[in-house]
C-alpha cells in the first residue's frame, strides 16, 4: 500500500466525515418547523428525514459535477498535491460545521465545504487555482439570491393559507396543517438529498481523479454514491438538535400552516436548483422560508436578532472556512507528504473531540429541543432541578 493511496483513504474517509457532519447540521432544514409544531416528535422526524435523504442523494448527479469541476483548477495540479489541498479544504469545511453546531447556528454546510476548498487551493495555487467563474455563477449568486427568494415565496404562501382558511376555527386550522407538514418536511427532505450529499460525491470524484484512479470525464462510481448517501443519512439520523431549537424556536414561533408554507418553499428552490446543478445552501433557503411565514402572518414574532447572527455566520462563512483549509492545507505541507496529512487528521480529531466535549455541558436533545426559548440568544436551554445534563439522553 503507496503512501499516496493512504492520503486518499484518508481524504475519502473525511469526505464522508463532512457528509456526516451536513446530516446532523443540516436536519433542521427539513424537520426543525414540523418538530416545532408538534407536527412530528422529534425521533419520529429525524429517521423519516433520513430514510428520505438516503433516497434522495440517488436522483441527480448535476450538482456533485459542479463541485468536483466547478471550484478547483484541475488543470493547474494533480496527484498527491491536489489529494492535499482537497483533503485541507475538507477539514476547515467540517471544523465550521462544528463550530456552528456548538453554538446553535445554522450556517451553510455548502459554504463551509466551497470555502475551505478555495482557502486551500489559494493557499497552495494562488488566486489561478481557483475556478472563479463558477464560484461566481454557482455559488455566490445563488447564495444572494436564495434568502430573499425563498422568504417572498413563503410570504405569499402563508397570505394565502390565512386568507384561503380564514373561516376555519384555529384549533381545527392546525390540526389539519400538521397533517400536511408531514408531507411538506418529507419533500424537504428528499430534497435536501439531491443536493447536499452530491457535493461529498464531488469531493470524493475529484480526489479519485487526483489519484488517477478515473479520469476526469468518468461516471460517477455507484459505491461513491452509496457511501455519500448513508453518510448524510446516518448523520441526519442522529440529529442536530441545537441548530434545531435554533430554528424552530429562535427565529419565529411558528405554527402548522406556517410551517407548511416554509417547508414548500423551500423545497421547490431546493428541487430547482438541484435540476440545474446549482449546489445552493439549502440552510440558507430554509432559514428564509421561515422568516418569510413570520413576516407574511399578521401577528407572528420574527425575532430579528437571531436572524441578524444567522446573518453574520453566513458572511463569515466562506472567508473563515478558506482561512482554516488555507493553514490545514499549510501545516500539512509543512511536513512530507503522508506525516502532514495525519498531523491534520489528528488536529481534526482533537478538535471534534473538544467541541462534542463542549456540547456535553448543557445538551440540547429530543427532551428540551421544544422548549420556550427564553431570550434571543437561548440556543441552550438553562438545565433545572430535574432536568440536568446527567438525567437527559445523549
């Protein structure tokens, strides 16, 4: 076994690390409304959304083709150089996910990925190692585009569930809308699945191609998209309950109608996007749905400054990302060769390691993710007497 063939079990094992880390940061995105409204208990929610992303990673293949030839130059470097630089981008990709993890964010797992890619590939190329054309087409337009859009959709969506229902008493109104969630949160779901998981199948492509194991023009390998489907699945499985609570309580007290109108919007953008190759931030839709239902309801709470923090992740998303590929991709090649990329892995392991840690001291799960959020910047639920970190589950 080469040396060069374990930087790419390494780069294909943290490639599937990041598409776990997507499927736990990425669930509320489909299930943080239903679980909010009671729609769906929560256990219930996250096997249904992966049993759904699972499914849905095998519908499309566009958007893995834009990342494994969207983003990094692959004229300008191959073998063991670009297995590097790809597995650096995926580190600081997957160390931003946590980061935003911990503190109840729900930031984009796509910019996460995209920036730590081209921090690492400027870092070891310059500026011409990067696609910039496409990041520019596929990613930062979208990404302006995506928010605003999914809120006016689901503006008008929620005007128009009120005013259709306008004669049916409340209690009868959410009842029947729960109903409908269920259906509307799976569609997400299935949604989230096209898009999301391809853009681990990308990452792995393009560190096969580095490898010389395919060519550029090749097939996507069937075991590629299995292994990025459980992946996302598995992930999704376990739930990301602090960017949950984030989102389904934080942002806007929603109810059942709202919840259907959000969840529409946001995967029909999702959908769109996917059929055209666009590997849009489904956080970054999702999250404006929600805010769209709470300004298109008369009398919702949009708590503006949760939105305003969402707001400034996403800003420093990519830049900060690119920041931590950048000195992954430079500690790496501070050594030779394999030694680099296994000093990285460790940093990797070390700081999951203290972030999960973290997270210990006040979990957030399935017995308080519902809870009333008690002030704009409540992501963690204050424990009380009988209900403390020992007696809640993991």
């Amino acid at each position: 076994m080469t040396a060069e063939f374990l930087v790419l079990l390494i780069v294909v094992v943290t490639a599937l690390g990041f598409d776990f880390t997507n499927g736990f940061h990425d669930t509320a995105n489909a299930m943080a409304a239903s679980i909010a409204t009671g729609a769906l208990k929560p256990k219930v929610a996250v096997t249904l959304s992966a049993a759904l992303n699972l499914l849905g990673a095998f519908l499309s293949v566009e958007v893995a083709a834009t990342v494994a030839k969207g983003i990094v130059n692959l004229g300008g470097v191959g073998g063991q150089p670009l297995l590097i630089i790809v597995f650096a981008g995926l580190v600081g990709g997957i160390l931003w996910n946590l980061a935003t993890w911990l503190f109840g964010i729900p930031s984009s797992s796509s910019h996460a990925l995209f920036g730590g890619l081209i921090g690492s590939a400027i870092a070891a190329l310059g500026m011409h190692g990067v696609e910039w054309s496409g990041v520019v087409s596929k990613i930062i337009i979208p990404a302006v585009l995506a928010p605003p859009v999914a809120a006016l959709v689901a503006i008008a969506g929620t005007k128009l569930i009120y005013r259709i229902t306008s004669r049916v008493n409340e209690k009868s109104r959410e009842d029947g809308f729960r109903w409908g969630q269920i259906g509307s949160a799976s569609l997400v779901s299935l949604a989230h699945g096209t898009n999301d998981a391809q853009k681990t199948m990308g990452i792995i492509f393009l560190a096969l191609v580095a490898h010389g194991t395919i060519d550029p023009g090749a097939s996507m390998p069937f075991w590629v998209k299995l292994a990025c489907a459980l992946a996302i699945a598995f992930g999704t499985y376990l739930g990301g309950w602090r960017i949950i609570r984030t989102l389904g309580k934080g942002l806007v007290e929603i109810s059942s109608p709202q919840g259907l109108a959000a969840d529409s919007s946001t995967a029909a953008i999702i959908l769109t996007s996917s059929h055209f190759g666009l590997p849009l931030s489904t956080t970054q839709t999702a999250t404006g749905s929600i805010l769209g239902t709470g300004i298109g309801k008369a009398d919702a709470e949009v708590r503006w400054s949760v939105a305003g923090r969402m707001v400034t992740a996403w800003l420093l998303t990519l830049p900060l990302a690119g920041v931590v590929g950048a000195l992954c991709w430079a500690l790496a090649h501070a050594f030779d060769g394999l030694t680099g990329v296994l000093v990285v892995f460790g940093v990797l392991l070390i700081a999951s390691g203290y972030m999960y840690a973290r997270s210990r001291r006040n979990p957030v799960d399935t017995s308080n993710v519902t809870e009333a959020w008690e002030d704009a910047g409540d992501a963690e639920p204050q424990a009380t007497t009988s209900d403390t970190p020992q007696t809640r589950n993991a």
